[in-house]
C-alpha cells in the first residue's frame, strides 16, 4: 500500500441486547402485551468509523445507530414513552503542529437528525425535537 493509503481505517461495532419486564397494569403494555423491553436500555446499536491519518493531519467520519428504545418517563396516563430509532452521523478533523500547537474542528449531528418519542405507536409522535448541529473549534498547546 502507498504511503499516503497507510493511515486509512476503519472502526465498527455491533451491540445486541434482550431484555424484558412484566407490566402488572395492562394500560402499562405497549400495544395489549404484558411485557416490555427494560427501561432506557436500547436493544441493538452500531457504530461505524472511517479515520486517515497522515504526519500531522487525523480526520474521521462516524455514523452512529440507535434502535429504539422504552424511555424511564411515563406520561400523565402511566404509558411508556417510545423512542425512535435514529442514526446520527459525525465528523471531525485536526491537524498536529510540530510547535505543539493542535487544531481540532469537528460537527455533532451532520445531517440535523431529529429525536422522537411515540407512544405505542410510531405514527402516534409524542415529541419531535431538532437540536441541530453542533460545531467545534479548538486549539491545543503543549510546552
């Protein structure tokens, strides 16, 4: 491999969890079941990064997915609150000086996905909440 190829790599994850509780209340099931997924735990969940890394330049782009999941809350009537799945999707860049001197610039949240929540029913939207990008810029010096 070329040179300028040899800091090109990859970083990937797969998580695959199951759990479940008896709902004593039937106006606590999801859909008329009895059992539901532990609260806050997401069953399935991936991440995949692409980096390069060259002298002093480091970038990577990550995406990262989380299915859906039981939320901790209830609403006024004692349902649980259902989140979306939503897939999100990073970048960062930074480039080390030989002066110790470092520069990083990195976006949260790329394509603006939004966060969820439903109740039963993923056409019955609870919340739809866009908290944008978020942008960083910073600057590092050692001595």
């Amino acid at each position: 491999m070329p040179e300028l190829w040899q800091g090109l790599g990859v970083s990937t994850s797969y998580s695959l969890t199951d759990s479940e509780i008896s709902v004593v209340n039937t106006v606590e099931s999801v859909q008329g079941e009895n059992n539901l997924p532990f609260p806050g735990l997401v069953e399935k969940s991936a991440n995949f990064t692409l980096f390069y890394s060259y002298g002093g330049f480091e970038t990577r782009l990550s995406t990262t997915f989380q299915d859906s999941f039981v939320g901790e809350t209830r609403n006024v009537n004692l349902q649980p609150i259902v989140y979306a799945p939503e897939t999100l999707l990073d970048y960062q860049a930074a480039y080390k000086f030989d002066n110790g001197l470092d520069l990083v610039f990195s976006i949260s949240n790329l394509t603006n996905e939004p966060n969820r929540s439903y109740m039963f029913d993923e056409e019955l939207t609870r919340t739809l909440q866009w908290f944008g990008r978020t942008y960083y810029v910073g600057a590092n010096y050692s001595f």
